[in-house]
C-alpha cells in the first residue's frame, strides 16, 4: 500500500528542542545546559506519569511544571519575567535546517504534526516557522486528553485525516514515540541523529558525563522494547526517498 499522508512529531523531530539552552544560558550563566536538559526529561516523564495516573494536564501546563521542578532542584531562585522567558522560547523552537525543504518535497501526501503539544503552543510554533503554509493538520493529543505513546493519541491521525494506518508514515527522532507508533500500526520512520558510536565516544571522552551526554544516553538511543522502525534515517533530507518508493 502505498503512503498517503507523512506525519511528523514536533518536539525534537522537527523542532530541536536545544534551542532553549540559548536563553536558559543567558538567564542563569553556567546553568543553562543542566536545565535544558532536566527540564526536558521531566516534560516526558510528567506526560506519561499524567496519563498512568488519569490526571491529563495539557502540555502548556507540563512544561511550566517540569521547569518550576528543575529551578527549584537546582536551588535556582527565579522572578517571573525570567520564568516566562524561558516558557516562551517553546513557542519560538528553531527548525531543523532540512525540515523545510523536506517537508516542501512531499507536497503531494497530506502532511500533519501529531504533537504531545497543546494546541496554543503548536499553533504559535508552526506560524512563527512558517509551516502554517504547509501542512494540512497540526494535530495535538489534546484532543485524546492522553499523552503519547497511548494508542489513544496516534488513533487522532486516521480521525483527522482520514487514512488508515497501514497508508501513514510517522517521522519521529524520540525512540519512545517511534516505538509507539509501531505498536499502533503506522509505518514508521526513525531519525536516527546520534549514533551508538558517536554516544559511546561521547562518554568516554570524560571521566564525568556532561549534562547534554546524559540526556543523549537517556533519550536518542532506540529503546529496548521488542519493536523496531520500518526505517532508520538520519535527517529529515532522507524521507522524500522513502516516500516515493514507497
């Protein structure tokens, strides 16, 4: 069968999530890298944490929770001005810089975001980059109230977009979320932007792992959970490719 419709997460698939370390550096000197990177761990961990316990919260309110959490940890006092300038730079994520011309490429598929992401912050995220113009969705699990990977998040796409399962692509770089779209049924497309390699190098370069080392161990590698992606790439570059040999 052949893809219909190429469905991307956001959050580190399409926007790297990285960026925040720019303005979480220049509000606490020397901080920066520690707090992107315990912020965005607790982000995920508050989102399924929510779901198992049936206490569904949308993102907007995840992502303030998990940065009160890592400021107060960290024993970093704070002001509200700066809070909210940290809080903002979600809705001003940069582009990857293939992520365009990518997605330009497949114009004749339906394109959709399907993001953990509440609406509020996709809406502000896809018109400040311009893929507004684009996609024909920005889908967000809101609707579900349930976070991915809950089967309940991917079904939105084919409720959406009205395409089965078995005509969709999902592009992730979260291995979590790639997993879970597979368990779905979805056609599924890894982004693979840190190799084994590369990540074991990395920590033996130093006796003591650096923040954004650990983050990569935790969070870039594909996870141990008997499922696998039909493709594993490297950049977003790579899907038109696949797309039309498919």
């Amino acid at each position: 069968m052949s893809i219909k419709a190429v469905v991307f997460d956001a959050y580190g698939t399409l926007y790297d999530i990285q960026s925040v370390a720019a303005v979480t550096e220049e509000t606490f000197p020397d901080y920066g890298e520690m707090i992107t990177q315990i912020w965005r761990i607790k982000q995920l961990e508050y989102s399924w944490l929510r779901s198992l316990m049936g206490r569904y919260e949308s993102f907007a309110t995840i992502t303030r929770e998990s940065l009160a959490y890592t400021l107060r940890v960290l024993g970093l006092s704070y002001e509200g001005e700066a809070f909210e300038r940290m809080i903002d730079k979600y809705r001003h994520l940069e582009l990857y810089p293939d992520a365009m011309a990518a997605i330009e490429a497949m114009a004749d598929r339906k394109l959709a975001i399907l993001s953990n992401g509440s609406p509020d912050m996709l809406d502000a995220l896809v018109r400040n980059t311009g893929l507004d113009r684009v996609l024909h969705a920005t889908i967000s699990v809101d609707a579900n109230r349930i976070f991915k990977p809950s089967p309940q998040a991917y079904s939105l796409i084919e409720s959406t977009l009205a395409i089965p399962p078995a005509s969709v692509l999902f592009v992730s770089s979260n291995p979590w979320d790639a997993c879970g779209a597979k368990a779905f049924g979805l056609n599924v497309a890894w982004i693979e932007r840190v190799t084994p390699e590369a990540m074991a190098l990395a920590c033996v370069e130093s006796e003591t792992i650096a923040p954004v080392t650990m983050f990569k161990a935790l969070r870039t590698q594909m996870d141990e959970l008997g499922l696998a992606p039909d493709h594993r790439i490297r950049s977003l570059a790579e899907l038109p490719g696949i797309v039309n040999a498919a």
